[in-house]
C-alpha cells in the first residue's frame, strides 16, 4: 500500500503488538515506526489504536534513536523542501536559518527577528502557523497589516527568499501531514504533553522546511506549554538531538515564560510593537531576547563578530521589514485597525510589582478576541491587552496597569474576571529581582548520547 508517498505492506505488523510492546516498555524497531506511521496516515491504522500507542508513549517515552525514527516517518509522509538553489553571485550556496518557538504570551519575537537576520544577508524562511488557545499566531498578527498575504507557493517563497532574505509565510499542507492527523488525535486524547511527541511533531515540520540553520525559543512557565524549567530543557535537548541527527544546525535558547514578553498582548498591538523594536526602541525584554536569537542564528550559519543590536539601531531591520511585508501585498505604513472598545484596569495599591502571569494576560487576550477557540474561529485584529507595568517596576495605587481591547464589550468582564489574581505587588517596596530571560541554552556538544 502507498500512503501519501509511503510505501508499506499492510501485513507486516500489527498494530496491537506494537501497542503491547510500548505498553510493555519496549523498543519500536526502525521498521515498525515506519510502518505504524504510513498505516496510519492511511487510515488502516485506527485513530483508537494511534491514541493507545500515543499514551503508551506518553507514559513510558522513547529513546533516541526511536524519536529519529518516528521524526524521519513523518517527514516521508510529506514533501520536503529545497532551499539548495539559494546561491550568492560567485555561485556559493547561501545557508539558511529558521527559529521556533514552543509558544508563549505577547511571543511576538518572530516578526523583529526574521527582518533583523535577513537584514545581514541571511535567507530567513519563517513557516509559521496560526495560533489556538491563549498563546497567538504569527500569521493572525501579520493579518493585521493591510493588505498582507500569509499564503505563498514554493516558487514564491523561493523568490522571495532570494530577493529580499526575510519571508514569513503559512506552513503549506504539504510538510508532515502525517504529524497533522496525529496532532489533532493527541488534541482530544490528552496526549499532547509527550515530550517525544512534541518534539518530534515540531522538527518533523522543520527538518521538512529544509532549512541549513535552526534555533529554538523552548520556554518555560506558566504562560508556556512546559511549565518547569526542567521539562523545557528535556523537551531542548530532545529538540536538539534530533536536528543534528537530521544534519541540521540546530541550538536551543531556554527563556522565561513566567511573565509576558513585552508590554502587549494580541495582534494589531504586537505589530505595532515590533515595528518599535525594529525603530530602534521597544521594550527591553523584546529587544534582548530578538537579539540573542539574532546572534544564535547568524553564529550558526557562520556569521561571528557582528552586534545584532546595530541594525535595529541603523535601520537596516526595519528596510528589510519594509520590503518583506511589501513583497507580500503589505502595506508597512497603512495605519492598524484600532479595537471599538477600551477599558482600563487601575492599580489598587502602591509598591513595587512582583509578579505578572502570563497566562493570566493570556487568557484575557484570547477572551477579549485576539485568539480563537477552535481552528475555524476568526480572530480580530485590534483585540488584546496593554500592559502598563511589568515586575520590577514600581506602580502608584491608581494608576492604569493594564487597558483591555476589543471589539465586543461583553467580552470585557470575562477578561477582567482572568486577570484578578494576575498581578503580585510588594507594598513594601524593596528592591526586586526579576528572573533572567535567557536561563540556559543548548547546543549539539552538551547532548550526551
Ligand atoms: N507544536 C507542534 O507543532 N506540535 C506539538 O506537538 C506541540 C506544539
């Protein structure tokens, strides 16, 4: 039998016995992962026999060399992309890097990062996707921007990237489908949280991209898929391994995700803060996370001795936006669509902030309308919320802390409702020490075996 370009014959295991070895703590073979993955795809495989062996895998994990087999089954599902023909004048090959992020609240690192790694001559292929859930999409903020259109063929990814260096664009249906029938399965069998799964999911797609490069954002906290630090370093290690098993370059910056990034949260409100990042200013935390990921990916496509930094401050990042968001129908200088309503949230007593949750802003995005529910809801664009202090700061009782937007005002008391216990101020005012960002990182030399 063939299934989307996989080869298997349908009597060469069975599924129950695979079920039963995983169960039982065993290994899958190279053959078996192969198999299971294509019978799946296929439909010969059922999604009651996939969720078993997926929670026999979340409960007793995967080794290594497993995870690479399953990673490899999925990109063979799918098409793999091509980034060789990228050539300078002298006809050298141009090497390529991507970032990924496991997602967070006000993540809006993409949309700085592509422009300001482009901007030093690097080709950027960003395939991003949309987002679901309290953390946000790429995609749907880029809709924000007049005009803009996150759906480009190969042809025109390719030209772009040869063009203008810097493309953000939809993730095609063609990488991994298998991953996208096992995703939705894992969604509704709770089944989601299994490191191997996880990272196979998310390199499958990237290895598949093609890409020379790779650097990834694996957060940690509460506004983050892995809540401990822990678990964010296992799933970067996992992450890493696979990428330099595939022969891609691949590191991993582990950051904080306790606390919002940046002073927005929502669509139109994180382009706008981009776009300031991008001027040269921003808020700190944006602009030290956008550059040490700038630096991690120019370092691994063999560009060293550069400052990042200085392109934010020179312009040329924001030349390279310019052009990338024109090059996709974009207009960079069309106003952004403001939200109908507003309403501010006042601090209630005096000190110095300590904590801010970042689900909590998460949440009270998505409800205000930034995110959505279910992958067919639309998302509106100047939905979010602005944050008016971070910890760290010290805030006087009545002044504005957060300002909620949205286009429908019966979303506000729900949203209201999510930030209640959001915020941690010491009225003491003692100096406070907020966590480093950037906590740790991972490279293909601090993996053990
Ligand atoms: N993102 C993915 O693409 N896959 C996962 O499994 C989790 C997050």
């Amino acid at each position: 039998m063939t299934a989307a370009g996989m080869t298997y014959d349908r009597s060469a295991h069975d599924a129950v016995e695979l079920i039963r070895l995983k169960r039982d703590h065993g290994r899958l073979s190279q053959d078996q992962i192969q198999w299971i993955i294509a019978a799946y795809t296929d439909g010969f495989v059922g999604d009651e026999q996939m969720s078993a062996l997926a929670m026999a895998i979340l409960l007793n994990g995967m080794t290594r060399q497993e995870i690479g087999h399953w990673t490899a089954a999925m990109i063979a599902s799918g098409e793999r992309m091509d980034f060789s023909s990228l050539r300078t004048p002298e006809g050298t090959r141009r090497l390529t890097a991507d970032k990924h992020s496991t997602g967070g609240v006000g993540d809006k690192i993409t949309l700085p990062l592509a422009p300001l790694v482009a901007s030093f001559g690097v080709p950027v292929p960003q395939l991003s996707g949309r987002g679901l859930g309290h953390t946000g999409g790429t995609l749907d903020k880029l809709e924000a921007i007049a005009g803009w259109q996150a759906d480009l063929s190969n042809e025109a990814l390719l030209r772009q990237l040869d063009e203008v260096n810097a493309v953000i664009c939809a993730a095609g249906p063609g990488l991994a489908p298998a991953d996208k029938k096992l995703y939705a399965l894992r969604d509704v069998t709770g089944t989601v949280e299994a490191i191997p799964l996880i990272a196979s999911s998310i390199m499958s797609k990237k290895i598949a991209e093609g890409t020379d490069a790779l650097v990834l954002d694996v957060k940690a906290g509460s506004g983050a898929f892995m809540k401990s630090r822990a678990e964010a370093e296992e799933l970067a290690r996992t992450m890493v391994a696979l990428g330099t098993d595939a022969g891609v370059k691949t590191s991993a910056l582990l950051t904080d995700m306790d606390t919002p990034l940046g002073l927005t949260a929502g669509n139109a409100i994180e382009i706008e803060e981009s776009v300031e990042v991008l001027a040269g200013g921003g808020p700190g935390d944006v602009v030290e996370l956008t550059v040490a990921l700038a630096q991690e990916m120019l370092t691994a496509v063999g560009i060293t001795g550069v400052d990042p930094a200085e392109n934010l401050r020179n312009g040329r990042a924001m030349d390279s936006w310019r052009r990338m968001i024109s090059a996709q129908s974009g207009d960079p200088d069309a106003a952004l669509p403001q939200a109908v309503h507003s309403h501010t949230i006042h601090a209630g007593v005096s000190g110095t902030v300590t904590r801010m949750d970042a689900m909590a802003v998460g949440l009270a995005a998505w409800r205000l309308g930034a995110g959505r529910a279910r992958k067919q809801d639309s998302v509106q664009a100047g939905a979010g919320v602005r944050m008016h202090a971070k910890p760290g700061d010290r805030i006087t009782e009545g002044q504005p802390l957060f300002t909620l937007l949205t286009d429908d005002e019966h979303r506000i008391a729900r949203a209201q409702q999510s930030l209640e216990r959001a915020v941690d101020v010491d009225v003491e005012s003692g100096p406070h020490e907020t966590p480093d960002l950037v906590f740790g990182r991972i490279s293909a030399a601090d993996l053990t075996d």
